[in-house]
C-alpha cells in the first residue's frame, strides 16, 4: 500500500485557514484552564474570547514545571492542572522531581503519529520501541504514535541489546523508535553477531541526533529523523523527509520569547520555546520548556505549512552563581522592566585573579552608567561593572546571562 505523502489535511492548510481554526480553538482552552485551581487565578482577569492567536497569548503569565512541582506537592498527582480525575486517564507516569504526567489511550493523546508518518512508518511496519516503558511516559508516547499509524509495536525498552537484536530478527522489526545513538549500538552489535536486520526507518527524540550519526544511518540503509517531544506536553514538532528545521504540530501553540520575560523576540532570533497544548484533558497554557531555539522562516519543502523551529538550540535557564550568590534570568528581565529607555540587558561572568567579574552590558536608548547602578544591586544583588551599549549591540543569541569562566581546570 502506498502511503499518503502527508498525515491528514491539516499539515496543508494555508495560514488564514489554519488562524481561523485556533482563534476558535484557543479561547475554548483557556476556558478551560482559568477554571482550574492548579492556576492558583493567575487566569481570573483573562478573558478567554480575547485570546485568539500566540500574540494575545503573550499576555498571560508564563506556566513553569517548578510550578507544577510546587502545584503537585499540595494536590497529588496532577497540582489541579487536569479537567479529569486521575482515575480517568489511562497512565499516570512520574518524571524525575517528581512530577506527575497524565495520559490516555485516546486516539494518539500525544500527538505522535503526525511524526512517525513522516518518518514513513505505517500499516505493515514493525516498530522495535526501545523509550522505557517503567515509571517515565516516553514509551507510552511513542507507542501511542504507533497506533496512530496501524504499525505493529515490539516493547523493548532499552538494554539486554543481545535480546533486541534477536527479537528484531525473529518478529522482522522494520523500524525503530528511541534515542538516536542507541540504534546505532543494536545495528553495531547485530553485525558483531552475523544478524541482518530490516530496520530501516527510525524515529527518534530524546537527544541530539548529530549530522554524522544521520549519514551513518543512511550508509546503512536506515532513514532517520528526529522530533522534539516532553514529557508534559506530548510532540511539539517534527522533522519531516526535507530535513529543513523542525514542523510545529497542528495542535500546540508555540512563541519564542525572551529567556525569563515572556515577550515574543523577533522572528528569527534565539529565545525560550513557550508550548500552549490544545488538549482538552491538561491545558498547559504558555508552558515554559527551559529549551532554547528559534523560528526559522519560510515554509517547508515538503508541502508541510506550519510554522518551523529550527530545533533544540541550548537550554534557557540561565542561571549562574556569582560570588556565593545566584544571578537569575528574571532578575536580569526585573532590572530591564526597571528603565523604559532599556532595550535588553546581559550579564557577563569571569574570573580575574581569583575572583568573580560581573558586567551588566546595558542596550539603551539614553543614560549612562550610574544611572544604572543602583537598579544593578536592588535587582541581582550584586554590585557590578556597567556598561551601555547602542541598541542592536547585543548578540542575538539568546543569552541573557554568559558565563565565560572556566570550569575544566
């Protein structure tokens, strides 16, 4: 049977259709969320039928998984964030803090199978998933992206690769779903053994699936592509065979924002990745990953019409300890809010004769530096070494706080 080119009709829609569907969507989901007490009222002045695209989104407050901690420690196991009872939901699974995940065998919960669709995997393919299935959902994520696409599943899990390499000869596993480079580990050990395997399709997430890992795999007759997954949210975006950045899934909201702030940055440049899911079951609004990455403009060759990331680009969080003390990114984004003519600020760390250096490199439209001083300490707490620089200097990284010292010896 030939597979369809794309997933379903969503992934073509032009942008006015695809704006027209979330402007309905989206206020139904944050009605959804403000009557939740997880949200603790952050949500009570919103009014839902106002918040019809990611521009209004960046209004509302930004929801973090140390909330959902915090959330949880007082109502096991979901912090209030769920619109069903635990009993309701087919999977609980805990994360390391802990944190608590819900899910449910509804048809593809997790939004997977738009990936593995474009992996090329369906009806007729045997998936070896070798994501843990103990305690930790990516298993169950994964899987449920296999039932999405009528693909049969071989439960694996990871290790005893002697035993997967077996049972991928014995039950002719076609494809493989895990990390990128343990697949390169079972194909290693299946050669060491004399076995051929028909793997030939991989779906992988998790980790950083490296350019050389990528050829690798094709030499060896393998397609493999990568999507960026959480435990919380389920699929975020996906690779598709163009290989040109990461396709957002027609079902998430995603903005690129400032690291601690909460305002959008401008197309292009580096920022924190903000999900809002439209699940009905756990409406995470504006839910911060803590990952860095940026949109990449343009549409994808592939006929895909969505937005697209340019995938994992760092980690957000930013934080550094200077002199005994912690220098957060939302105290560099209080002492920006502090001055209407600052653009944006950043903290350089190094060291000097034994000792922490800190600079606050300041983009401003006016002032000098002792204008700034005694805003520095009120908000890092520190006392620092200022300096004003012309708008646009700054990198556009997104770095709001550059550790430069070294710590290999």
């Amino acid at each position: 049977m030939v597979q369809s080119v794309h997933f379903d009709e969503l992934e073509t829609r032009d942008n006015a259709a695809r704006a027209e569907a979330l402007a309905e969507a989206l206020p139904r989901q944050i009605e959804r969320a403000k009557k939740l007490s997880g949200y603790g009222g952050a949500l009570n002045d919103v009014s839902p039928q106002d918040i019809t695209d990611a521009q209004k989104l960046a209004d509302l407050p930004i929801l973090r998984k140390s909330d959902l901690g915090r959330a949880q420690a007082s109502d096991m196991p979901f912090g209030g964030f769920t619109t069903k009872k635990t009993s309701e939901f087919s999977h609980i699974f805990q994360s390391p803090g802990p944190i608590y995940e819900p899910s449910s065998t509804d048809h593809d919960w997790f939004r997977m199978g738009r990936f593995l669709h474009a992996v090329g995997i369906g009806k007729g393919d045997i998936v070896q998933n070798c994501f843990g299935y103990h305690l930790t959902p990516a298993g169950a994520i994964f899987e449920s992206g296999a039932r999405a696409v009528g693909a049969a599943i071989l439960p694996a899990g990871t290790g005893q690769t002697e035993l997967q390499v077996t049972a991928a000869r014995d039950v002719g596993t076609t494809a493989y779903a895990g990390t990128p480079d343990y697949l390169k580990v079972i194909l290693d050990k299946a050669e060491d053994m004399g076995i051929a395997l028909g793997i030939v399709k991989a779906a992988v997430g998790g980790g950083a699936l490296f350019p050389s890992l990528r050829d690798e795999y094709a030499e060896r007759g393998v397609t493999c592509l990568q999507c960026y997954a959480t435990a919380d949210l389920g699929n975020i975006a996906y690779e598709s065979p163009a290989m040109e950045g990461l396709i957002i899934d027609e079902h998430v909201v995603v903005e690129i924002v400032t690291p601690g702030t909460g305002r959008p940055v401008p197309t292009g440049e580096v920022g924190e990745v903000i999900v809002t899911t439209l699940n009905p079951d756990y409406p995470l609004v504006r839910f911060a990953t803590g990952d860095l990455s940026a949109v990449l403009p343009g549409q994808s060759p592939c006929g895909r019409t969505n937005l697209r990331i340019k995938g994992w680009m760092g980690r957000a969080d930013q934080t550094a300890k200077v002199k005994g003390m912690f220098v957060r990114p939302e105290q560099v984004a209080s002492f920006v809010a502090h001055h209407a003519e600052v653009v944006k600020a950043r903290v350089v760390i190094s060291r000097k004769g034994e000792q922490d250096i800190m600079t606050v490199r300041v983009e401003s439209c006016g002032g000098n530096a002792e204008d700034y001083a005694g805003t520095v300490v009120d908000t890092l707490k520190l006392r620092a070494a200022i300096e004003v620089v012309t708008p646009g200097s700054l990198p556009k990284d997104g770095l709001v706080i550059e550790d430069q010292r070294a710590y290999d010896g």
